[in-house]
C-alpha cells in the first residue's frame, strides 16, 4: 500500500520561504563544521525531504548536489527550488549503483525510518558509496533524552530509537571505523538570556529540566558514565571512511 509521508511531514514543515530560511539556518549550524572544503565536492541528501539542508549547502556555495526520496510530493517540492533531486523506491540500490562517488553523504532524520533488520544493509550502502576519506552524518532520534518516548513514536514509520553506543555499533558494524557521536540541540542560546523576555524564559526552563535530567543519569549509572551521555533530542553520527 502507497503510503503518503507527506501528511505528518507538514505537521512541522511548511513550503513557504519563512521556513525555509529557519531551516536553511538550523542546517547551517549542524552541518558547517563537517563540511568539506572542496566546494566541488559531490554531496548526497539520502531522504532530502523539502530539500532544506541542500538549499543550506548551496548557500554555502557547495556546487555538486544531489538528493533522493521516496515521496513523490517532497521531490517535486525539491525540483520547484531547482535543486538536483530524484525519487528512488530502492535507495539501497541507488547508492549501490553509484559507488565510491561522494565526498559527504548525510541522512538526516532517516536512518530510524528503517526496519531495524535492513539499518545495516543500509548503513553498509553509504559507506560503499563514498569515495575513501569520505564522511556521512546522520541525525536520529536520542533515546537518552527526556522526550525519547515521544521522539520514537512521534512518527508511525519511526522503527527505532539510539542511544550513543547502539548508534556507534550501527556505524562500526557497517564499515565505519573513525566514528564520533555527538548532540545535536535544536535551538541556539539567546543572545540576551538575562532579559525577562519569552526566547530568555524558554532558554532556562530548558536548563532547569536538562539539569535534573543529568542529575537522574549520573544517580543510575553513577557519576563519571552520567555526566557523559548526551540529552539532546536528537544525536548526530559522524562516520569517516579510511
């Protein structure tokens, strides 16, 4: 049966140029220090959606991208903004058949759409279709976070969850071997946290509910593995190809 993602995917994106500049800036600050330095170098969306992080990357002036999806309306979405997308019922079999050809691969917000038997055919695909010293990032949902139940079933094609470790044997099992995982924060500090107003007010009951949440971790896995696990709501892996 033909599924059609694109009704939860507008429950928080819109095709309008508003958002598209508050997604182009969010990508931007995830992405920018991983980027190659190579403005040509090639650069896949695996999953682009609406095409958001590669209107960021053209932004930066990165000249060689290419996206895929599965969905027919986020693709034409991509094509409206002249962006180099193509719809793919067998990613597996796109990335195959483009071996070793991309410098930087990212998969945002995909990899827990994935059965959890086939992540690791796919995550095996990526790593064959990068070029040596390549890098992929992905972005998946943090089960350590205080809204990791939320996060995991927020989407009914969602399959699965990560913690850092079970996203590091995912990438380690695929190929990878120089693999880091970091959190990825969806909002940014206020420039004037001390003001008395809503963006300031937000910011420290964040800090207060993030508090209690390391507390909660260093008091059931004690101290030193406590203050290590990451909160946010999302984690990123990034994962180099020797």
């Amino acid at each position: 049966m033909k599924i059609d993602y694109t009704r939860i995917y507008q429950k928080w994106h819109s095709d309008t140029p508003e958002h598209w500049a508050h997604m182009k800036k969010y990508y931007t600050r995830i992405l920018q220090e991983h980027l190659p330095e190579d403005l040509d170098s090639e650069i896949l969306d695996v999953g682009c959606g609406m095409g958001f992080a590669l209107m960021a990357l053209k932004d930066a002036g990165f000249r060689k991208l290419v996206g895929v999806d599965s969905d027919s309306g986020q693709v034409e979405s991509c094509r409206r903004k002249g962006l180099e997308v193509e719809q793919t019922e067998d990613t597996g079999a796109y990335l195959r058949g483009n071996a070793g050809r991309f410098s930087l691969i990212i998969a945002l917000d995909l990899v827990e759409h994935i059965p959890v038997s086939a992540q690791l055919e796919f995550i095996n695909a990526i790593y064959g279709a990068l070029k040596p010293g390549g890098v992929f990032l992905c972005t998946v949902p943090n089960a350590n976070s205080v809204l990791a139940g939320r996060y995991r079933y927020i989407c009914w094609t969602h399959h699965s969850a990560f913690t850092e470790h079970s996203l590091d044997f995912l990438l380690f099992n695929g190929g990878f071997q120089d693999i880091k995982v970091c959190p990825v924060e969806l909002f940014e500090k206020p420039a004037k946290v001390w003001l008395p107003v809503g963006g300031a007010r937000h910011w420290w009951a964040f800090k207060l509910v993030r508090f209690f949440r390391r507390l909660q971790m260093m008091a059931e896995l004690g101290p030193q593995q406590g203050r290590g696990v990451p909160l946010s709501l999302n984690i990123m892996g990034i994962a180099g190809k020797s």
